[in-house]
C-alpha cells in the first residue's frame, strides 16, 4: 500500500483516523479529525475510500485480505486452567530439613548443620527472586525454633520480602511462606 500526503486513512486496531499529513520513510504522520499529529507505522494504517462514516469505509480488496492474513496468523494462546484450591499455592517448597541436605551428616556440628541449612535457603530466595517467583515455602520443622528464629533474621534482611507461617492444613507450624515482591 502507498499513501500520499492528504489520503484519509484509519488505523488498525485503534478507533482512529485522519489525513496523511507527512511521510517520513515507513512512518506516517496523520493528524487526527481533532487536530492531533499522530505517528504510526504504514503497516498499521488502512488507505480509507474517501468517505468518514463508520457505515461508508471500504478498504480496497488488497489492503483488506492483508489485514485478514495478518489477523488469522495471530492465533489466541491457550490458556493454562488452574483448579481453584490450587491458585493460592506456592510455586516453590524447599525442604530445610537435614537429611534431604546432605547423606552424611554425622560429622556436622549443629553449627554445621545450621549455616548448611541457611546457605540452602539463602541460594534458594536467590534463585526465587532472579526468577520471579512469588512465593516460596521453607520447611523447617518444629524443633526448638532456632532455625526458625534464623530465617525470620534472614528475611528481614530483604526490602522485598514478607514472611509468615505457611498453611497450617498442608504443612503443620512446621513451615515458613515467603512472598517476593516484584519490582516492575
């Protein structure tokens, strides 16, 4: 399609049209029946038969079978259905407990143990957040609360990060759920 300075022409996809008012390579400057200067790719607008009405636009044959082939190519993408009870679910669990950490732990201190379980969770909040994944669950177990005490330390040290205790029906008080709040 050639458009000449003064042809009317509607835009694609957008209640808009106008007058060709000036023509710079692909990109075309209409001014808008409001007296707006607008600018749009050629490839966006349709060359309009002369007539404004709505009723009275007849695109020629060509223009209108590209714009038919452009619009049947852009298919609609399935959408993934997500059951309901599983909406609010966490994307992400990471089990803290030592025996999923390492096979041997017989020659760790508790001290050993503890930094092994925090360097986890650390790497693993990491990873969620170049990610962006929302929410993560820490299980940790119930115990004497220390290694609980330590990731409450360890969250806070996050500007983007709230922590709370993770659903009581799936994980008992054993569990920690983080949210990450995505920035932009």
């Amino acid at each position: 399609m050639s458009l000449k300075i003064g042809d009317k022409v509607t835009v694609l996809d957008e209640a808009i049209s106008g007058m060709v008012s000036k023509i710079e390579g692909k990109t075309v400057f209409i001014e808008t029946n409001d007296g707006f200067l607008l600018d749009f790719q050629e490839n966006e607008l349709l060359k309009m038969d002369g007539k404004d009405s709505l009723r009275s636009r007849i695109f020629s044959d060509h223009s209108f079978s590209d714009v038919l082939s452009e619009k049947e190519q852009n298919t609609k993408r399935k959408s993934v259905k997500v059951k309901p009870k599983d909406r609010n679910q966490p994307a992400m669990e990471v089990d803290l407990h030592i025996h999923k950490l390492t096979e041997n732990q017989r020659n760790l201190s508790n001290y050993d143990m503890l930094n092994l379980q925090l360097d986890t969770a650390r790497s693993q909040l990491e990873f969620a957040i170049s990610k962006r994944i929302q929410k993560i669950v820490f299980i940790h177990g119930v115990g004497e609360g220390v290694l609980k005490m330590e990731l409450e330390t360890l969250f806070s040290r996050y500007d983007n990060v709230k922590h709370y205790d993770a659903d009581f029906k799936k994980y008992g008080i054993g569990a920690t759920e983080v949210y990450i709040f995505q920035n932009a």
